[in-house]
C-alpha cells in the first residue's frame, strides 16, 4: 500500500493554477492514486469566454482525465471550482467560499503564476510575488492546514551557475517592490525594470525569486516546502507518455521546426537541456506534500527537480533526436522540410535568420500577394524569431543544481511509494521520452490524425522537389548574371561546357567501338 496515496485520502486539497499544464497533471495523479480524497478546491478565473464551471468540465472531459473517470466516477463531485483572480484583492473569492476554505483546507499547492518572459514587471509582481503573500496569509488563518507548497522554478537564480537548495536574497526586498508597484506608473517601472532584475534575462525569473523570498519572510508557523522544477516537459509515463497542452518551453519551438519556419537557433550544443517531464514533477510534488504534512521539517525545505545532475542530456542530442523523429512521423502540412541546427555565434545567427527566417518569408508572403491572399509569414517569422530570442539565454548556458533534499526524500520513501510516486530521472532513457514527446505534440497540441502520416511524407517530397527547384533556378540565374559581367566567368563557363562535350564525345565514341 502506498503511504503518500494513503495520506491523501480523506484530505480537502487547495490548487491554485489547476487550469495550467502542471495543475491538471497533479489533480489527475491525485484523484487517480487517491480517489478516496475529500475534494479538490481549485481557484479559477472565467476565460476565453468559458465560466470557470464550462473550464472543469472541459478538463475533465479531456482525454488526460479518461484514466481517472474510470477510477473515479464521481471526480465532478470531488472537484470545487471556486471563482477566484490572483490579480485581486482577497482574489475576489465570495465570502461563503472563503470562510469554507479557511476552515477547511489540508493541504496547499500554490502553482498558478505567470510564465511569460516578456511579462510587465507590475503584473508578474502582482501574481508571482503579491498574490503567493496573499496566499499564504490565508494559510496562515486555516486552523487545518498540514501542509503547503510552493512551485518556484529553478531558473529563479540563473544568475548563478551552480545553485544548492537554498533561499539566495534578492537586492531588493519583495515587500519594498510590492509597495513600489502600487505608487510607481507604467513608464517608471519600465525604466527601472532593467536594474531591478539585474543579471537575470527576465521579469519572470526574478518574480519567482521574490516569490521564494516571500514564502520564506510569511512562513510564520506553518509546514512549507519550495519545489523547484527545471524546464518542464511532456509526460513521460503518466496517465501515458507524451502529454502535453501548451507551447511553454520546448513544445513550441518543436512545432516551429517540424513545421519548417525554425531553421536555426543561436544555442550550445554541447549545453546541458535540463528537461523535466510534467509526471516526474507531479510525483515529487506529492511525494514532498506527504513529507512535509507528516515530518515537519524544521525549517522550510527546498527541493530541485532537475535531470542534470543525474541523467545529463544535451541540446544537440535533444535536438538531433527531435529531427529524427520527424522523419518518422512528420507534421502535417509543413511551410519547409524539417531542418534546424545551432549556430555557434550572433554573426551566425543573425546571417542565418536573414537567409533562413527572413527570406523564405518575404517570398512566400510575396507569392501569397501575387494569388491575391493575405500576406501572413513575416508576422509569423516575426513572432517566433521574439520567442528564440527569449530562449536563447537558457540555450547557451548549463546550470548546476544541487540535489541533496530530492535524493533525500527518495531514500524516505518505501519502495511501493518509489514506484507510485517515481521521481528518479536515472530511469528515463532520453530518445525514447523526445520521441514521445514529439508524437505527444502530434497528437494532443496539433490534434493531428496518425492516419494522415503518408501524406505528410508525401508533401515533404513535394517540398524537397520545390527546394531542388528553387536551389537549381537561383544558381543558373546566379551564373548567368555573372556570365553577363565577368570575362573570367565566361571562361570558366567555356572550359566547362567543351570539356563536357569532349567528355560525352570520346565515352559516345568508346561505346560505339565496342559494338
Ligand atoms: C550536434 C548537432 C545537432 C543538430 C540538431 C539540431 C536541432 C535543432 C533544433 C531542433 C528542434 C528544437 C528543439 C529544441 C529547441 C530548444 C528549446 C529550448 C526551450 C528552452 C526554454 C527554456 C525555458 C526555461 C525557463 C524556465 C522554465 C520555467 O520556469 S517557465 C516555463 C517557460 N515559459 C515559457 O516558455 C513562456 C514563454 N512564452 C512567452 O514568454 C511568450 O508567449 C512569448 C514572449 C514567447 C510570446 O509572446 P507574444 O505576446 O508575442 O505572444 P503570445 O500572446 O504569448 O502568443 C501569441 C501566439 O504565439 C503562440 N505562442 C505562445 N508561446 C509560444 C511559444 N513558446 N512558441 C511558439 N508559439 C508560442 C500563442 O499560442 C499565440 O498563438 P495564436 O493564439 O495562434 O496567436
Ligand atoms: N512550465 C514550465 O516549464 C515550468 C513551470 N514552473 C512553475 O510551475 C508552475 C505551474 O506552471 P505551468 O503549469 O507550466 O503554467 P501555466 O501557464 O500552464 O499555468 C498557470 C496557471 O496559473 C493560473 N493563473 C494565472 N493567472 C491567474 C490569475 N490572475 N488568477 C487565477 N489563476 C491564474 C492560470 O490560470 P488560467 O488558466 O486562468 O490562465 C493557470 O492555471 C508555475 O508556478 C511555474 O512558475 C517552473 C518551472 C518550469
């Protein structure tokens, strides 16, 4: 029997960001290990024009949730979705609906937050730093409450190379930040936003700095625990491999490249792709719940759930593995052939964008003009190149995160809850998870029909022929331009032409000797 399934059961569970692609993993494990538990209480916000009851049921009725429903038959009634907006004040939640999660909460996973890199600093403060406060003055007032934990990232100290599971401080402190984003305006804090985040690339790393800062200024007496997930990705075994919903992290840039519009980024091959699947966070996540709730630490204990350090891989292989797979099973309708590389420097990078990202467009949005459509490729060219430059900073660098409370934890748990609740990333074999995962993309983010393979093989012949073409039309028009201007190309071209002609006249005349 598993002790972490056990410890759940009978329990009411609060999950903030359980509409995310971390969220609904953690409720599918929880009510899939635990049906037995009491109720889920996730706070959701009304959406793309779907009330909060319209998203449950739209989560529950995806496929990630087949697993469960037979499991669980009752899951609608278990789940409590409370109307709730982290941008607010006691996050607009009705008073009714507080009053029942303060008395009765057990445990609390703090996930939602906002992932964006390009995020406005006073909003990623607002929901990465005010809101996880706010949070935890609640906690604070749950008389209930065993455990609560709190998802950072492990890119929250990028600045640094190599990382051990401790709070670093930031400059400034969080509650000197909260405050200044109520009085400063727009301009001000986009001025100062540069100096605030210092060496880290983005206003989403640094808020989940101050996060961890403020979950440690506001653990007051309560059982805390800070999880540090790496670049999360699909799932590798649970409910079944390959999930995924969302474009975060290497998902989109997977289908940039098997849709042909990625040809190159600017990255390290040989840097260490510190790639976390979604399941394996899950499982620590709940692993570290149960030990939280029922040994007490001390003191607030911070775990990093990184494959770096235990089973490195790298960018080069994951990238080489991604093309390879494409070949098996390509993405429908492809602008060009699948081929991406990494390229060592701006020179190259930027010379790559102009002739393998800029160029293609032009034209193609050129053609589309001249068949009287809508030109529409350099604005996709335009989004995806903003989004490389992005990723760019975690591409070119390796990170070294100490994992001594992760392996910990591992050596705590019996070997049933090391099974049910695994998180050891020195089982998973790399090509087979990067394989999955791009059949994973296929399949749940692109909804692609696995019937429709040989046509998609067919259409990259099509555009192999058309590059063939294009490459064969640009050269001899290239020629003879230069033909027209340069005496010596001319010559050239002369030498090559008779001695061709002597070529096939001495092999015509060989052959007819020999009859
Ligand atoms: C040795 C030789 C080997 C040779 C082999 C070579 C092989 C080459 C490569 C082959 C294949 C490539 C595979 C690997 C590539 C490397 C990937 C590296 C990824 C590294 C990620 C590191 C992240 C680490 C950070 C820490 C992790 C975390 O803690 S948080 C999670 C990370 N967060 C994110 O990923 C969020 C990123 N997104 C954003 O910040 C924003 O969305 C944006 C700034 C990117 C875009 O903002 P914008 O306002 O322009 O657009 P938005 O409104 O958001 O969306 C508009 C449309 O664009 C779509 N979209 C959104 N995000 C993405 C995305 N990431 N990629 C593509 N498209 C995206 C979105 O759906 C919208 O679409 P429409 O609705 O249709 O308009
Ligand atoms: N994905 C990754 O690679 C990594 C993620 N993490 C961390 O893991 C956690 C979960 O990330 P992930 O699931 O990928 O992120 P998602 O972007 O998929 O989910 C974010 C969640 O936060 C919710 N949320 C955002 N704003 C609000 C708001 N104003 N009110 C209520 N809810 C809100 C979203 O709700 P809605 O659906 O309404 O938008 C969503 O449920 C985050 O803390 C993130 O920092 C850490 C490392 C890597």
């Amino acid at each position: 029997m598993s002790m972490i399934a056990a410890f759940y059961s009978g329990k009411s569970i609060l999950i903030t960001g359980a509409t995310g692609f971390m969220g609904k993993v953690l409720m599918e494990k929880l009510f899939r290990t635990s049906p037995d538990l009491k109720v889920i209480y996730i706070l959701v916000r009304p959406k793309a024009g779907q009330t909060t009851q319209q998203r449950v049921f739209q989560i529950l009725n995806s496929k990630l949730f087949e697993k469960v429903k037979e499991i669980c038959p009752d899951v609608h009634e278990k789940i409590r979705a409370i109307y709730a907006d982290l941008n607010q004040n006691d996050f607009a939640i009705s008073k009714e609906d507080m009053q029942e999660l303060l008395s009765c909460t057990n445990i609390v996973f703090h996930c939602a937050a906002t992932v964006r890199f390009d995020d406005h600093l006073r909003h990623a403060v607002q929901l990465n730093v005010t809101a996880t406060q706010q949070l935890l003055i609640m906690a604070s007032q749950m008389p209930k409450l065993e455990a609560f934990i709190h998802i950072s990232t492990a890119f929250s100290n990028c600045n640094l190379t190599h990382i051990d599971e401790v709070i670093y401080p930031c400059p400034v402190e969080p509650k000197k930040i909260i405050d200044s984003m109520e009085w400063l305006d727009d301009a001000i804090i986009d001025e100062i936003t540069p100096k605030l985040i210092g060496d880290r690339p983005n206003t989403y790393t640094y808020t989940k700095a101050l996060g961890e800062m403020v979950v440690q200024q506001e653990s007051r007496n309560l059982n805390i625990a800070i999880i540090r997930p790496s670049i999360v990705g699909a799932t590798w075994q649970e409910p079944f491999p390959g999930w995924v919903d969302n474009l975060n992290g290497p998902s989109g840039l997977i289908i940039a490249a098997g849709k042909g519009f990625l040809r190159s980024i600017r990255g390290a091959p040989m840097a260490v792709a510190d790639l976390i699947p979604v399941d394996t966070v899950v499982n620590l996540t709940l692993a570290v719940g149960w030990y939280t709730a029922v040994h007490r630490p001390k003191s607030t204990l911070i775990y990093h759930c990184t494959s770096g350090n235990l089973n490195p891989c790298n960018w080069g292989k994951m990238g080489f593995q991604v093309l390879a797979t494409f070949e098996k099973v390509p993405f429908e309708r492809a602008f060009r052939r699948p081929n991406a590389d990494f390229t060592a420097n701006t020179i190259t990078s930027q010379y790559w964008n102009a002739v393998s990202h800029r160029a293609p467009a032009i034209i193609y949005d050129f053609y589309l003009r001249l068949t009287g459509r809508k030109p529409r490729m350099t604005k996709i060219m335009n989004r995806l190149l903003k989004t490389v430059s992005m990723i760019e900073y975690f591409v070119n660098r390796s990170w070294e995160w100490s994992t001594y409370n992760t392996e910990m934890l591992m050596s705590e748990l019996s070997p049933e809850d090391q099974r049910v609740f695994n998180f050891d990333v020195r089982q998973l074999n790399w090509l087979e998870y990067i394989e999955n995962y791009v059949l994973g993309i296929k399949k749940y983010l692109l909804k692609e029909d696995m019937a429709g393979i040989p046509e998609a093989k067919q259409h990259l012949k099509r555009l192999r022929n058309i590059h063939y073409l294009f490459n064969t039309a640009l050269f001899l028009i290239a020629w003879r331009l230069l033909i027209a201007r340069s005496q010596m190309a001319r010559n050239v071209w002369f030498f090559i032409v008779s001695f061709c002609y002597k070529f096939l006249s001495y092999f015509r005349a060989s052959s007819t000797l020999k009859v």
